[in-house]
C-alpha cells in the first residue's frame, strides 16, 4: 500500500462504496430468484466489458493459467453475490449490508495468511470492534439470523475475491481481470441456477426477467459491475486489500439510508441496529488514525 494516496483516490473509493450500497436495493427490485440475477449480471457485464475493451483497442491476451486463476475467482464471486442478495431477499436490504462489515475482519486474517506475512494485531482488532458492532445487531435482530448468516458468508467469500485481485492488478489491466472474472462467475451463476431450479431452491421466483427488471439489471450489470468493479481493482494499486474493505464498512452508511428512503418503514430496525452498526463504522473511522499514529511513533 503507498503510504499517501492522492485525494482523488480516497473519493473514487468512497463513491465506489456508495453504488455498491445500491446493489442490495437494486437486487430487492428485481422480481427473479437470486441464481438467475447474478447470471444476468454477469452475463451482461462480460458483453460490456468486451465492448468497452475492444473500443479502448486493449489486448485480451493474459497468460492461460491466469485466465484460468481469473475464472476462478469469478466463481467466488458469483458465489459472494448469490449469498448477497439471497440475504437481502430472506432479510432486508439493512442487515444483508450489516454483515457484510465483517468484510474487513475477514481480510485482516486472508491478506497475511496468502502473502505470508504476520497478521497485523491493529487490524485484527478493528476487525473485532466491527464483530462486537455485528453482536448488537444480531442481539437486537434475531428474527434475521439466516440473512445475517448468509451475509457472513458472502462478507468471507468477499475478503477472498479482494485478496486475489490485489495480486492480479500488479501485472493485468483492470478491465481485463474484471472481463475474466465475469465470464467465470456468469458459468457459475448458471450452474447454480440449474441446481437451484432443479432442487426446487428458489422459493418459487421466476428465472426469467419482467419487462420491468431489466432497467434495473442493466444498471447493475454495467454501473454496479463494469465500471464499479473494474475501477475498484484499479484501485488496488493505490490501497491494500483491506483498506479497500474496510472502507467498504461504509456500505451499510449509504446502503441503509437509500433503502429507508426508497422502501420506507419495511427498511426500518430497531434502535439496537443502529447501535451496532455506528460500531462496525467506528472501525473505518479509528483505522487511518491509529495507522498514521503508529507511523508517526514507529
């Protein structure tokens, strides 16, 4: 990680942060099953992404093993974004957000263990201030247990896809490495629809889209997906893996207040929500502080 990235960076994540606060509303505007949105998605983001890298005249070409190391990661992340709307779906758009602010404990332990570096107590430890944030919120929203657990789940699955981009950025463009990833998460997605489909998973919602969802898919698959992702691995030269994630943390900020404002008293939570989530986020704010202490001391 560079030690003062420029302003404009830290805006550009933050913004990135806000889109992908909508994508949790934007997966509760869809009327199809969690399987077929994400293979929607990606389907649509690989044809954009094709589009937009043959326009800008950039080379396809990688290594076929790093193609393959891409595509697999791409299965990951279908899997995060299966769990993630799913969670949204079974719960609320709030506590899906709310879980995934473990994102940044996650990383705290993934980014030394597969860089083969010491964990870092300070970021561990912020990392349990957001699960102590996380305990009030499951305290105070016990009837959402399954969502929050699901949301856990794709938080992990989340750490790990934010990890593995950290190493492809260093020697693959962007947009390329995002390219990839979709085309493995688009087969992903559509194996798990077939399975989803075939053992009756899918809670009875249709596999195809409404007239009225493709709006929203399209603003998903090219806002939320191509120029989000794409600019968010950019990003990695800039920030470490979980500098990235925690400033994620702020996603529930952004994500709950789009959701109380577009669906009203179903987004509302108890006063305990609230509680944990001004936890979790204290960790985003207490990070660079701390971190620019340490420096300043070490």
């Amino acid at each position: 990680m560079k030690k003062n990235p420029p302003l404009s960076a830290y805006l550009q994540l933050h913004f990135l942060v806000l889109i992908w606060g909508f994508t949790a509303i934007l997966g509760l505007l869809v009327s199809i099953a969690p399987t077929s949105l994400v293979f929607f998605r990606t389907s649509l983001a690989v044809a954009g992404l094709a589009l937009f890298i043959w326009i800008r005249g950039k080379s396809f070409r990688v290594e076929p093993a790093q193609i393959v190391r891409m595509m697999l990661v791409g299965l990951l992340l279908s899997a995060h974004w299966i769990l993630f709307f799913a969670s949204a779906r079974i719960s609320t758009a709030s506590v899906c957000l709310a879980g995934m602010s473990t994102t940044s404990l996650w990383t705290s332990l993934v980014e030394p263990l597969v860089n083969r570096q010491r964990v870092r107590p300070l970021e561990v430890f912020l990392g349990l201030v957001a699960v102590a944030g996380l305990y009030l919120v499951f305290r105070f929203e016990f009837d959402h247990a399954l969502g929050l657990v699901l949301a856990l789940g794709s938080a992990f699955l989340a750490a790990l896809f934010t990890v593995a981009n950290s190493h492809f950025v260093k020697k693959t463009d962007a947009f390329v490495i995002t390219f990839y990833e979709m085309i493995g998460a688009s087969i992903g997605s559509f194996l798990c629809m077939l399975l989803f489909e075939s053992l009756a998973l899918n809670n009875g919602l249709p596999l195809w889209p409404k007239t009225s969802d493709w709006p929203w898919i399209l603003i998903l698959a090219w806002v939320c997906t191509v120029y989000a992702y794409s600019m968010g691995t950019h990003l990695m030269k800039e920030f470490s893996a979980y500098m990235v994630n925690l400033t994620v943390n702020l996603e529930p900020v952004y994500g709950i207040a789009l959701a109380f404002f577009i669906f009203g008293e179903k987004e509302r939570m108890k006063p305990g929500f609230y509680l944990g989530t001004l936890v979790i986020l204290l960790a985003v704010v207490l990070y660079p502080i701390l971190q620019r202490k340490k420096q300043t001391t070490g």
